[in-house]
C-alpha cells in the first residue's frame, strides 16, 4: 500500500494494510515447534488453528514464548501451543477502518488481529502495519 497522510490512513481499510500471509499452527504441536516456525517464516505470531468449524481460533505470540515459557523456565519442547495460547481472538472485518481498529486494539489492549470475511481468515493486521503506512 502507498503510504497516505494520516487522515488518509485513519479511513483506509484492514485490507489495505493488513499481511496476507497469516501462517498457522496446530495446538498439539509443542510452543518449540512454534519457535522454528516463527524463525523460519519471520513471524512475530502464528495462527492456531481451530479443532472442528464450531471450534474458535487462537493466538501464540513471541510475548506468550516469553512470558509464559522463558520467564517460569519451562522447556518449550514439553509445553503444547495450546497451553500457551491466547483463544477466543479478537478479530476485524476486512472493509473496518484502521481509525476503528486502531481504537479497538487499544481498548482491548491487543496488538494484532486477524482479517475475518466471515467465511475464512484473509490476513493478519498489526500496530505495526498500521503505523507503517502513515506517510510523514
């Protein structure tokens, strides 16, 4: 995406900015599989998929490999992703203005979301996708 004055940005939509490369785990995989995975794909966070269609989807995070792994000591090759996870997620429409998701990350205090069109997840949107398209 071309970069836009912030106003431009406030009413551009997820989709405009957001990653499409949303790359996912299982929950019984071990948080160590979860760190290869994000090395390997330079990801800070990995989709965890859903067990069944009425199961939600969940989150793993560098920050929960950190805290919840690295902090307490334990061996990532003992811990399931599941254990660690963040479930249900928050997610955003494709066609939310980032203004709205800006706000909602806030107040909800996430720093990412996936894209849901209400059939499939279609990418992943961050502060961090956000913040890069303001054009100063």
């Amino acid at each position: 995406m071309a970069k836009k004055p912030l106003k431009g940005v406030r009413f551009a939509t997820a989709s405009t900015v957001m990653k499409k490369n949303v790359v996912t785990i299982e929950g019984k995989d071990t948080v160590a599989d979860a760190i290869r995975l994000m090395r390997e794909k330079k990801v800070s966070s990995l989709l965890v998929n859903r067990r069944g269609q009425e199961d939600a989807w969940g989150i793993v995070t560098r920050k929960d490999v950190v805290n919840k792994i690295v902090d307490p000591g334990k061996n990532p090759k003992e811990v399931k992703v599941f254990e660690i996870m963040t479930k249900p997620l928050l997610m955003v429409s494709p066609g939310l203005t980032l203004k709205y998701c800006s706000r909602l990350f806030h107040n909800a205090g996430v720093r990412r979301a996936p894209v849901f069109d209400g059939k499939n997840i279609v990418g992943i949107l961050s502060n961090t996708d956000i913040f890069n398209a303001i054009d100063l």
